[in-house]
C-alpha cells in the first residue's frame, strides 16, 4: 500500500504559506496608510501608464468596471486619485 506523504513534503504548501505570509504582509503595510492591495494595485497602474479610462484601467488591473468605478469614487474621497471627464470622450471618464 502506498504511504500518503505530508502536505511538509510537498513544495506547492511551501509555496502557498510563502505566498500567504507575503501577501499578509503587505496588506498589513498598506493598512497602516488607509489603502487596500486593491487600491494599491489600482495606483501602481495608473502610475505606470499615466491617465487611463476608467475601461482601460479595469481591463488592466482585471476587475470588471462597476467594481472598479466604484472603487475609483471612495479613492477619490481619500485624496488617492483624481477622476475627471475626458474632454474629447465626453462620455468616459479618466482616472
């Protein structure tokens, strides 16, 4: 009969504590500074790409964009980003 081996044999458990205790972590860090990872990852975006739709920064950080728009309201309540109108695209908004 075969032994079953412990979850401490396998490198994938490893790596699942390694990845949960990382993520804690940082969300811990960004707590300390009224952010989520969300929000974090949201910034880091708009950051690296300058001025993004409120669709193109969804697609980007992979939330759907009601979430998203959402989000963007209680950021701009915090100071985090500015949301304007884009005056060629009337209809969209830039974050």
């Amino acid at each position: 009969m075969k032994k079953i081996s412990s979850l401490d044999d396998h490198l994938g458990y490893w790596l699942r504590c390694l990845s949960n205790f990382v993520s804690e972590s940082f969300a811990k860090r960004l707590e300390k500074h009224d952010i989520t990872v969300a929000q974090w990852v949201v910034m880091r975006s708009l950051y690296g790409k300058g001025d993004l739709t409120l669709n193109e920064a969804a697609r980007i950080v992979g939330i759907d964009a009601s979430s998203l728009s959402r989000m963007a309201e209680r950021m701009v309540h915090k100071g985090l980003i500015n949301r304007n109108t884009d005056p060629i695209d009337r209809r969209a908004v830039k974050l």
